[in-house]
C-alpha cells in the first residue's frame, strides 16, 4: 500500500532537500505527466491524471520512497521510544517500503506507532499493519 499512496507533492518535497533543482525537475515532469484510462469490454474512459503513489517496477521508486519516509526515521529518531540490547538501540528497520518498529515495552511501541500514524495522516500515507 505504501508505494502507492505517497503523494507526489511529498516526493518532490523530499526531493528538495538532497537533490539539485535539474534532476528535481526531471522526475517531477515523470509523475507530473502521468494518466492512466479505465477499459471495459464496451469503452474507454477519458484519461486520469494520477496524483499519487510511485511507479511500480521503476528502479528509482525505492530511492523516492525513501526520500518521503525520512522525515518520519528521524523524528523517530529523535522522539522515538526504542529498543535497547546492551550497547545498541534499534529504533526501526526500513527496507524499500517495509518498516519495522522496535521497542523494549507495550507503551513505547505505542508511542512509536503514534508517531507513525501522524506522519502517515500528513503526509496520506497508507500502511498494512498486517505485514
């Protein structure tokens, strides 16, 4: 679910930080651009600009997601309850658009989940909490 609710104004925005202004501009043209059509047996419907998610299959798409999910690792990072085992701690493991959270108690993962679901509230991000 995730790749395909972030919002394109949130990869640009995340783009801004890191990236120069040429190539900036030459991914916001790709999803800028972007329709898609609905077809049935009997007709086709008029296009339909897309206005979220990455593009499936697109070996940047990781990169994209990446950059959108950042802002949430480090306010985890800052704010996050995390695990402890003797000298380290383990916040979240990210993964493309895989994101395990970690915590040593049932109050700190709920914070973290918190922080989670307002980020993903800002930002219309869609998670799967099943996987």
């Amino acid at each position: 679910k995730a790749f395909g609710s972030v919002s394109h104004q949130h990869i640009i925005m995340g783009l801004q930080k890191r990236v120069d202004q040429h190539t900036i501009n030459l991914i916001q043209n790709m999803y800028e651009n972007t329709f898609t059509c609905i077809t049935t047996k009997k007709e086709t419907s008029e296009p339909i600009k897309i206005l979220r998610g990455l593009k499936q299959g697109d070996p940047m798409s990781p990169l994209l997601f990446s950059l959108v999910l950042d802002p949430l690792l480090c306010r985890l990072e800052k704010k996050g309850k995390s695990y402890h085992h003797g000298n380290s701690q383990i916040l979240a493991m990210a993964f493309a658009d895989d994101l395990v959270l970690l915590s040593n108690s049932w109050e700190g993962m709920a914070y973290n989940i918190k922080l989670l679901e307002t980020f993903c509230d800002l930002t219309g991000l869609k998670t799967e909490g099943k996987k």
